[in-house]
C-alpha cells in the first residue's frame, strides 16, 4: 500500500478549521457536564466561496468521515464538492464520533454496528451482480470491510431523541453558517426535514442521498419513522394531535423547498424513493428524484457516497445545487471561512 501522504489525491489548497456546537450543562454528582455536543469540521476554496454553504450530516452508525474519504483511499464528497466552489460543514452527529456521549447523560446507546449489519446494507449478497460499483472485498476479515466498518459507532436506543438532539444542534451551527444546503445520508435524513423545521428561513435545499424510508416505516434495528420521514415529532400545518393525523397535512419548513431524493441504481432504498418523493411534495416541498441511472450512472447500492465511481455520483448533485438552489441564495458576499 502507497503511504496517503505519498498517493495524492488532496492537491487543491484550502482553508479548513473546526469547533463545537457546545450541549447543555448539567450537573451531576461528578460535577457540571456537558450534554451531547456536536463537532463541526469545515473547510473552504482559498479565495471565497459559492453564496450558499454545505452542511453534510452523516447516516446510521456512521460519522463525518464518512464524507472525507473511502474505503480504498480516495477523496470523499466532502472534497469534492470544495473543488467545485463551496464552503463544506462536516459534522459528527451527537454520540458519533468525535461528539462523545455517556450513556448517563445522553441516552442509552444500542448495540454495537456488526459486520454482517453493514454487509446487508451496503453490499448485500443479493445486489452483488447489478452492484458494480463496489469493487472492494466483500468479505469480513478484507482490508475494505475492515476500512467501511471501522468508524461505525452503535445508535442511540431512542431514536427520537437522537434525532431531536442533532436537529437542535444543527439548527444553532446555521446560526454561525447562514443559509446553506443540507446534504444527508441515509438515517441522517430525519435529521435534515427536522433541522428544515428548527431553521426553515435557513435552509435552501436539501439533498437527501438515500435517505430512510419510506414513510411511518418500521425500520429493524433503527426504530421506527412514526411522524413519517422522522421519529421526532415535526411540525404541520394544521397542527397534527397524532402520528396517525400526519398524511395530507403540509409541513410548512418544507414549503417550496427544493429537494432532491437521490438514489443508486442497485440499493433497496431505490424501491421505497418514489413513496419519500411523494410524501414529501404532499407536504408543500419542491421535490424531485435523482436516480443515478437516468443520469447515466450505473451500479451503485446504498454507500454511493464512497463507492468507486463517488467521483461521478457526486457530480449530479453539485449541478442540481448549482442550477436549481443556489439561485435562492441571497448572500451578497463569498464566505470568508472561520478559524480556529
């Protein structure tokens, strides 16, 4: 193997920095501690920026990394979408990687993310022919399985609350960031509609890639999306009473927002995308699929984001970014970064 330093692969020049979206304090008998905060890493183009900023928000049991790189090495979408012109927001979803958590103040966590989980996920045996794009082993004990599972972490055992918790904090770093696109992943698509909901004059699109569904799904070892795309309660116009009362009823943060449900040509979740597309332009968004084979996009499963063709699958995205939501954007200025 090239030592990373060696490979390349990282040859634009960037201003990057990091903080926290700090948690409550609370006090236990230890002392004051804090509640679930949130890492933020970003990073930006040397000389300004595209007026709207990205916040990716990662799936599952994952982490932001799974944004920075992939299993075999290369640039994630996260560097990608720098060298196409936009200031990046990475973060670790509270309890996730660098946000720490104790169990006593957090939540309870469930069980550890197993390899034979991820295998079902992002390269069941079933998709093997059509999945093309997943050139890695396939094997528990290979390097790449090794790399993919690595940085999977367990999720909380209240998945509403898990959701709640990231909303609220994602909700305070658009606060710092001004008007941005939310790019999600997976089980982090929950957390975009209910950060829409926290910071709706904030949000000029989200790119849901993959995201969980579909709609009041009961999802095996995640939970359950009882408000239909989200676990936590969101709000909708007129107010619903119950989980029950949701269908039909417009989510008013989602009010011509611009959407894009992205999906690969060989993932399960392609099956159900119609149904989130759906249920998302009956509650007032400005919804549209993006299956990668009408693109011209072909073989990729539910990790698309870092499967080897992510060079190509993240392409779609930046343009619909480009041409369908950074018209909205009403930042005069190029972002000038932060330190740290």
């Amino acid at each position: 193997m090239t030592a990373p330093h060696v490979a390349g692969g990282h040859e634009l020049t960037v201003r990057r920095g990091q903080f926290w979206i700090p948690g409550e304090r609370v006090a236990t008998e230890h002392g004051t501690v804090q509640r679930a905060p949130m890492f933020v890493s970003w990073e930006a183009p040397p000389d300004g920026a595209h007026a709207p900023a990205l916040v990716l928000v990662h799936g599952g049991g994952g982490q932001g990394t799974d944004w920075t790189g992939t299993p075999d090495g290369r640039p994630g979408w996260a560097t990608r979408f720098v060298e196409a012109g936009f200031a990046v927001y990475v973060v670790d979803r509270c309890g996730h990687g660098r946000s720490p958590y104790h169990p006593d103040v957090v939540a309870p966590m469930g069980a550890q993310f197993p390899y034979e989980a991820a295998r079902a996920l992002f390269l069941p045996d079933e998709a093997s022919e059509h999945q093309t794009q997943w050139t890695f082993e396939r094997e528990v004990g290979s390097g790449h399985l090794d790399q993919l599972v690595s940085p999977m972490g367990p999720l909380p055992a209240d998945l509403a609350e898990s959701q709640r918790l990231d909303a609220e904090r994602l909700g305070r770093l658009l606060d710092i960031v001004g008007e941005a696109v939310l790019v999600t992943h997976s089980a982090g698509g929950p957390v975009g509609w209910l950060t829409a909901d926290a910071r709706p004059e904030q949000i000029l699109g989200i790119a849901a890639i993959e995201p969980v569904g579909p709609p009041f799904a009961a999802i095996p070892g995640l939970g359950a999306l009882t408000w239909g795309l989200t676990s936590a309660e969101i709000t909708c116009e007129p107010p619903a009473g119950a989980p029950e009362e949701v269908p039909g009823r417009r989510i008013p943060a989602l009010a011509d927002t611009p959407v894009a449900v992205v999906t690969g040509g060989a993932s399960a979740f392609a099956d159900f995308a119609p149904r989130v597309v759906d249920f998302l332009a009956d509650a007032g968004a400005d919804a549209r699929r993006m299956h990668l084979p009408d693109f011209g996009i072909t073989g990729n499963g539910h990790g698309l984001i870092f499967e080897a063709n992510s060079d190509e699958t993240v392409k779609p995205v930046i343009d619909w970014i480009l041409t369908t939501v950074e018209p909205r954007a009403t930042a005069a200025e190029p972002i000038q970064g932060r330190t740290s």
